[in-house]
C-alpha cells in the first residue's frame, strides 16, 4: 500500500551448549541475530512511522531473557538484550505514535522444540534422557502444563500491531 505500518522481528535460533562449550564465534552470531538484527531495522522503520504519526513494532523475544538458561547462556543474555532494547525504543518513540512491544513466549510445540533434531533431541542428549523425559520436564515448568502454539503467539502479535493495542507501549 506504499507505506510502512507494521515491523515484526521475529527471527531467533537456539542450540544446545554449555557455557564451556559456547565459542566467541556463538555468542556473536546470537547478538548479531537476537540484538542487532533487530535493531538495525527499528532504526530504519521507526523514523519512517513516526513521520506518519503511526506504526507498531513488535520483537519477538524468549521467557529465557526474564529467567536464564543453562542450556544456551548466549541465547537468554541476548534475548534479555532484546527485551531492553524493546523499552528503550517503546521510550523513543511511543510519544510519536510508533507502539514498540515485545512477546516473550516459553516453549512452543514447532519445530524449533519438535522436529528431529530439534531442542527436545538435543536436551535429551545432552541429559541423557529419552525425549518423552524432556518434554515432560519442559512442560512441566510451563504453568499452563503445556507447550504453547504458533498461532497463539501470533495472535498476540496481531493484537499489539492492531489500533485495540493503542494504549500498549513498552509491554
């Protein structure tokens, strides 16, 4: 429609490691992804919507930025930069027009935890425990009991980038 309304960064990657075995090389590449990435393109499209007078921006962040794990220390401390960074353009802008949020999902029933190889293969291996064991630990950690879906975090996002969010800034 020739014009910017909407920014969601939703791009993210976790692995399994231990913090010995994390390289420098690792946590730049989560920083790059989790903090710059990000970043990068609010500078770009911030500007641009508050020239208009409106604009949402949501990040796509991690329950690990609010309580660390130690199955992938890069990947919490980024994505609790992530979530600073969130504030501190929800701050700069909101007064504009331009609504800066961030979601902070736990574990999610995608690929990222399911699929072979994904971070239920990979903690089981880590533990050296089966699967099943994994994901009874990882659910039994989430107060619903469950992992969350896709579509239930994406609706939150298409809540916050909606005109029903415009009294939601820096959440």
């Amino acid at each position: 429609f020739g014009r910017l309304d909407v920014l969601v960064n939703n791009a993210g990657t976790i692995a399994v490691g231990a913090l010995e075995e994390l390289t420098d090389r690792e946590w730049q590449d989560q920083w790059e992804l989790h903090v710059m990435a990000p970043m990068r393109l609010m500078r770009a499209a911030g500007p641009v919507m508050a020239e208009r007078g409106w604009g949402r921006i949501v990040n796509v962040c991690s329950s690990s930025g609010k309580r660390p794990s130690g199955t992938n220390m890069a990947y919490s401390v980024t994505k609790a930069a992530e979530l600073s960074l969130s504030r501190s353009f929800a701050d700069l802008f909101a007064g504009r027009g331009v609504l800066v949020n961030s979601v902070s999902p736990g574990p999610i029933g995608g690929d990222l935890w399911l699929a072979p190889g994904g971070l239920a293969d990979q903690n089981a291996a880590a533990q050296g425990v089966d699967r099943e064991a994994v994901l009874e630990s990882v659910t039994s950690r989430v107060p619903l009991g469950r992992l969350g879906t896709e579509e239930e975090i994406a609706a939150v996002v298409v809540f916050l980038c909606s005109e029903s969010a415009s009294n939601v800034a820096g959440a």
